[in-house]
C-alpha cells in the first residue's frame, strides 16, 4: 500500500498512476475542515493561481510536457482536456469543473481511499509519496525539516485579480488573440502613451499589504506586477502589457495593451493576465480602475500572494523523486522546486509510477532526459545545489539535437517529435 500526503495536483497524479498499476492507495487531504490562505473550496486539484496551463504547441516546451504526460494517461491533463475552455493557443480550464473532475475520478477509483480533514503532522510509515505543495502545512513541515536536515528555502508567488464580463467596457476594449492565432479569446484593454504613464505611475506608488522580512525574495517567474512596473518605465511594455500583434479593430497599435482570459465555461469571469500582485484591496480598485475599459470593473477575486516551499532536491531526491536517504519516501509537486501546473502533475506522476514499482518490487523507472518528463526529473535531481530555484520545463533543459535547424519553431518542433518518438518506444 501507498500512503500519498496532499490532494493537490501531484498528490492525486501520483495517486491515479500508482492505483492504475494495481497498487492499494490511501491519499490524505486536510481539506475542508483546513484551508491554506490560497484555497478557497472543498475539492481536490483546486488551482490557486491563472486557470491556465500555457501553450499547448508542440513548439513550446510546456505543450511538449503535456503531450507527454497524454500518452502517460495523466488524470490532470484528462481533465484539464474535457474541462477546457478557449484561451487561444493555451490550455485554459474552468477552475471549478476541473477541481470538481478531478475530484469524481479520485473518489470512484476501486484502488484509493480518500481520507479528507486529517492534517499529517509526522511522516507515515510504509511508502510515502509527500504532495503537500508550496504551502505545506506548519506541523507536517517540522517533520519535513527533521527528514531532510535542510533549511526551509522560500519564494514567492502571487495571483492575479479575477472580474466579472458584466463589468468591462466593451466600447473600450475588444476581443482578439495576439497575431490573430486562436481566434477571439482575449479582451484586449488598450492604452495610449498618456494613459500608459498615468497607469504606470500609479501602480509604482500604490501602497502594498505589509511584508515581513523573510518575503523579500520575490520569484521571477510569478512577479507581482508592481514589482516588475519598478524596473523601468517601459518594463511592462515588454512583458504583460506588450502591444504587439494586438491592433485595435480601427487598425491603430495601442501603446500597451492590458489582456484578459477567460476563467470559466459561461464567460462571465475573466483573469487579468499578468496581473499577479500583492497590492492592498482597495488600491487594487483604484489603479486597475484606471485601465481603459476597467473603470467600473467588479473584482471578485482580489490579487494574493502566498509563501511557498520547497526544499533543496538536488541535494535531496533522484531523478524517480525518491529521497535519497530514504528509499520508502517519495517527494512531488511544487515542493520539489518544479514551478507550473504541468510541471507539478508530471512530477507526481513519475513519483506514482515509481512508488507503485517500488511496492510491487519492480525495477525504477528513469525517463530518458530527451523527453521533457525525464528533463524536468533530472534538473531537480541534478542541478547545482548552490542556490537550487524552482523551474519551468523549457527546452533548455532537453539536450540539443544532432542536427542544427536555424528556426526556432521547426528546431522546438523537431525536438519535441524526438521526445514522443522515445516516450512511445520505451
């Protein structure tokens, strides 16, 4: 038997891997009756950040991952499919159905026990596989602390407003997706330069919620807008705000241009893209009111940050997410230092595989390093310990091709075919 901690995307990956293989799974969740500050209902897989998990293009590292994990038949990416909603080229997600899928599937599998409201304080005995995510609860990260004999090391991560389609001025903004690809899926709030400078101003004088000294490290791949704003009057040109490939129907290219994604399947909540913030409430209203086609605009769900965790896995873990001091333990998700959605269930699902070899007394399963899978496994496992930071999959991690090929998507594409051509041979 498998005891898996956190129902989380990892934990239940690892969970439906494992119980797939005809291995008998427990999987402990502390929901509903104990909610970390980013969670907000009662299923499993809850997402706490953007509902989307990024491109789906076999020309972009993470659409590669995905792929992958497809022919893995991975839960999260089964219900992410039948939950999608449009978001151009990306792989969006009504945030409640998806939760809610994974929750059926977990919950109806003859091979695992849901135990819900128990909070894990010690490391059972048995296989473990930990999922307990970047926000793991105080008492079980003592124990954590205990086994590994590492300092905690912290990021930080933020979410972005979520509004209603109501209140958004559609005289002012208009759909399109950047380039044309995708079809309509964004409202696009443009700006000229004057109302970009006004905009910019104020965002770097807004006041933001109290932090303590041990928050300062920000996490660059989920800057808080402010933060990035601060770099330069023109950062944000180059980063959410880019304009490019997103004229307005009369044919002018606005001078910054805000997007929203839709957030659900009846497109009447849409996510401020890029908005991640920690900015107090109120100012929130007042700057982001200041958006062209924002003015009256209903946030129902304010910009959070939240402290995640995780802990030093190079050091720590073997490319099957095997601690190394323990062969009975298993880490996944973000806790592991891999950052992103997909990132964190392909995480699970190798530790599931590899719990259920472990119990069933088979071999370990590596995944060849030439698939994003096995890529992503072994950067958390090999990677120079010396400031270890949480990572993306990108195509960087995946070793080069044999061959050179100038452009970038046919070179992105070409080895993306090699990966699943290994993944299906193996």
């Amino acid at each position: 038997m498998i005891t898996i901690i956190g129902g989380g995307l990892a934990g239940c990956e690892a969970a439906w891997q494992a119980a797939n293989r005809g291995v008998s799974v427990t999987l402990y969740d502390m929901k509903p009756n104990k909610k970390t500050p980013a969670h907000t209902n009662d299923n499993l897989g809850e997402l706490v950040c953007s509902n989307s998990m990024r491109s789906d293009s076999l020309s972009n590292a993470v659409g590669l991952l995905k792929e992958e994990m497809r022919c893995l038949n991975s839960l999260i990416i089964q219900c992410a499919d039948a939950t999608k909603i449009p978001a151009g080229g990306t792989l969006a997600v009504d945030r409640e159905g998806f939760a809610a899928a994974i929750t059926e599937k977990i919950k109806s599998h003859p091979n695992i026990k849901l135990i819900l409201s128990d909070e894990i304080a010690e490391i059972p005995s048995g296989i473990v596989i930990i999922a307990t995510g970047p926000l793991t609860s105080d008492v079980l990260l003592h124990s954590v602390r205990q086994l590994t004999g590492e300092k905690d090391l912290f990021f930080f991560d933020a979410a972005a407003p979520i509004v209603t389609y109501e209140s958004i001025n559609m005289q002012k903004a208009y759909k399109a997706s950047r380039y044309g690809k995708g079809g309509d899926d964004y409202i696009n709030c443009p700006m000229d330069e004057q109302q970009y400078n006004q905009f910019w101003n104020s965002l770097i004088n807004a006041q933001t919620a109290p932090i303590k000294d041990f928050e300062q490290n920000v996490f660059e791949g989920c800057m808080p807008v402010e933060v990035l704003a601060k770099r330069g009057e023109k950062a944000l040109l180059f980063g959410p705000l880019k304009p490019v490939g997103l004229r307005c129907p009369n044919g002018d290219m606005p001078h910054a241009v805000v997007q929203l994604r839709q957030d659900n399947s009846d497109a009447t909540l849409y996510n401020m893209v890029g908005f991640q913030t920690h900015l107090k409430f109120g100012e929130q209203k007042r700057v982001f009111s200041m958006i062209p086609g924002l003015e009256n605009v209903e946030i129902v769900r304010y910009g959070v940050m939240h402290k995640n965790i995780f802990i030093n896995s190079p050091s720590l873990l073997l490319p099957t997410y095997r601690f190394r001091n323990d062969e009975r333990i298993f880490f996944a998700g973000q806790i592991t230092g891999v950052e992103g959605y997909a990132e964190s269930a392909s995480s699970g699902l190798v530790a599931g595989i590899n719990a259920a070899h472990a119990a069933l007394g088979r071999e370990d399963v590596v995944f060849d390093i030439k698939t994003a899978i096995g890529a992503l496994a072994d950067y958390i496992s090999a990677a120079k310990t010396e400031n270890f930071q949480p990572m993306n999959i990108n195509f960087g991690l995946l070793p080069p091709l044999d061959v050179k090929i100038k452009q970038k998507q046919q070179r992105n594409e070409a080895i993306s075919q090699r990966s699943l051509n290994i993944l299906k041979k193996a």
